[in-house]
C-alpha cells in the first residue's frame, strides 16, 4: 500500500513538472503577470525569465521585466530589459514612455524628451506626456517648446494643462488653418471675386501690404494651379549670383547684373523669398528704395500665407509649402540653419536644427503638393 501511495505521488510529481517544463513564453508570462499583480516581484521575474528563456524574441516579458525592476527601483535593470523589447519591436509607444520614466527617475531629463518625443510619435494622443514634456521644457527654460506641449496637453484634455491657460488667461487652442485646394481654386477661377488669380498676380507684384491673410493664402496656395508651377524649379545661377554677393564691396554695374539674374530667378520661383530678398539688398544698394521696398512686401506676404497654416514646431502644425525649396527659404529668414532632413510618411519633411537662440530643434512642412505634382509627372 505504502509502496503504492509512494508511486502515484511521484507520478503526479512527474506529471506536473513535465506540465511546468512545457509551458509556453504566454503561459510563463501569464503567471508572472499573477505575481506582478500581487506585489510578490521576486516571483514575477523568475516567472518572466522563464518566458524569455522559452522563447528569447518575446516582447512582452522583457517589457514585464522592465516593469517589474522599475518597481523594485533597480532602475538599470528597468533600462536593460525596456532597451532589448524595444530593440525586438519598436512600435510600442508604452514602452518609451515606461523607458523614459525610468531615466526620469535617474535626472536624465535629456533622454526623458528624446524617449517621450519617439512615443509621442507613435502614439499621438498622449495628453500627460505631452504635460511632462511641457515641464521638462520649462525647466531647461526653453519657452517655445514648454509652450508648445502644454497646448497639446490641453488640446487632448488634460485637466492641469487647461487649468494652466485658465489661470493665465490664454487660450490654448491653435488658429491654423490648412488649404482647401478645391476652394481655392474655386475661388480664384471666379473672375467676379477678390481673389481671381489675375487681380492677385498684379497686386503681389505691385508689393500692395493691404492683401488680407485669405487674399494671400490664396495667391500662394492658388499658385498650384498655375501653368507655369513646378515645386522643382531652379532657374538660379548659383555661381554668378554668390560671386557677386561675396564681394566685399560689389560695384554698380555688378549690382545691376545680381537683379538681372534674380529677375530670371524669379520667373521660375516668384515665392522664392531668398531670391526676393538678395534683390531686396541690390536694389537697396542701387538707391532703389521703391522697389527694394516692393519686394521686402512680398515676402512679407508669402510668410502670412505659410504661418496662416502653422508654425512648424510639430506635425501636427506643420507649415504647408507648395515648393521644398520654401522649406529652406523659412529657415533663412529665421536665421536657422539645418543639421539633417528626413521624409516622413504622410507627405512631412521635418529639418533638423543646428544649435540656435530659440533651441528649437527641429521644423515640420507639409510637402503634399510637391508630391501631387510628381504623381502628375509620372502619369
């Protein structure tokens, strides 16, 4: 009988250590979960680790385990087991965010953005980390952009940001507004309206400052629909335009030629506001004072016409272009320069700053209309 018992008892023993060596990672996982929820941690990991030992790609166990040091505070552990999730799948936004609490935890506050901003990206509607970002901003007094995340915050709801425009007296929504091309070209087809593409043409080469912010988005804007519009045009004569303009004293004649060649210029890219400007310059060197203040007018209309549609700090609030080289022709007037561009899928190129007085870091541009004009191409 005794020998009996002795046998079915080490059955069952065999029984459920082959059930606990067949489990699977999920299985694993699971029971580590139980543990987290209990506070029994310890339990938690070894749980967690026998699910990545089962299965070594198994993104919710590392992202677990990063859990599970952060409560414990062994906040390089945390970091290890969040980097290697993310290096399996990067597209969890919960888990940069997770990451960048754990180096918040260690004053890393640089890092904090960086992971925030990555998460952000993935996972837009994220009103408390855009808050959080709003005070690291405000911390490292940079103004702009502690500016910029608690508007978003607000924008998505987020009690203690609104309660910030409120105490302030600000309002916290934008003002931007995008271009509705079939409007617009409605609009400047219609012979009897303000804005027929002619009247217009005639007033924006006049220089006329009293074309009102619509009259000016749809001069610009509107230009898509002209014959002659290509976001790629480059009619520039780089060499001779710089060779003068680096002169340290250029003679009158030379002056003469800079306008001549920016007027050739011009005929191909009439918005190019470094064109215009460069002009500007030799036009006031010539004691043209008329026409150098026509064309400082102009430019001061297409920059109406971008920051109607937004201020570049975001996607969100891109600023629409209908050419890339717009792109560049806004960081010039704002006396910024480029470290490194990228595409970004939805027709968004965002530059990368170099080191400037405002620390921003980067601007956003809607490029759709250049790429409708490649579709076009091609077909």
């Amino acid at each position: 009988m005794n020998t009996s018992r002795t046998f079915l008892l080490t059955a069952a023993l065999f029984i459920t250590s082959i059930n606990l060596f067949s489990q699977t990672a999920e299985e694993w996982k699971k029971l580590g979960n139980t543990e987290f929820d209990s506070a029994n941690y310890d339990k938690a990991i070894e749980y967690y680790q026998k699910a990545v030992e089962t299965d070594s790609t198994y993104f919710d166990a590392y992202h677990n385990l990063g859990n599970t040091f952060s409560q414990i505070l062994d906040f390089d552990k945390a970091i290890e087991y969040y980097s290697k999730a993310i290096t399996i799948k990067d597209t969890v936004a919960n888990t940069y965010f997770a990451l960048g609490g754990v180096y918040a935890q260690k004053q890393d506050y640089d890092k904090v953005i960086e992971l925030f901003k990555k998460g952000l990206r993935l996972k837009p509607n994220s009103p408390e980390e855009y808050y959080y970002l709003s005070f690291l901003y405000y911390e490292k007094n940079i103004g702009v952009y502690a500016m910029l995340y608690a508007k978003k915050a607000a924008q998505l709801g987020d009690t203690l940001a609104q309660q910030f425009f409120i105490d302030n007296e600000m309002l916290w929504e934008d003002n931007f507004e995008k271009p509705d091309y079939e409007q617009i070209k409605q609009n400047i087809e219609n012979k009897q309206s303000n804005f027929y593409y002619s009247k217009l043409w005639a007033r924006f080469q006049q220089g006329d400052s009293t074309m009102t912010s619509e009259e000016k988005r749809h001069l610009y804007y509107g230009y898509v629909f002209h014959k002659k519009y290509s976001p790629y045009s480059d009619a520039h004569d780089y060499k001779k335009v710089n060779t003068i303009l680096n002169k340290e004293k250029p003679t009158k004649k030379e002056w003469k030629k800079l306008v001549s060649l920016l007027n050739t210029s011009l005929s191909a890219e009439p918005f190019s506001i470094q064109y215009l400007y460069y002009q500007g310059i030799a036009y006031d060197a010539l004691k043209k004072s008329v026409a150098a203040d026509k064309n400082f007018k102009k430019i001061r209309s297409i920059v109406d016409a971008l920051i109607s549609t937004g201020d570049g700090l975001s996607k969100e609030t891109a600023i629409h272009v209908i050419a890339v080289s717009n792109e560049y022709d806004y960081l010039f007037l704002n006396n910024l320069s480029m470290r490194s561009q990228a595409l970004i899928n939805g027709g968004y190129d965002v530059l990368y700053l170099q080191s400037n007085e405002d620390d921003l870091e980067e601007m956003w541009f809607d490029i759709n209309q250049s790429f409708n004009y490649l579709m076009k191409s091609v077909k």
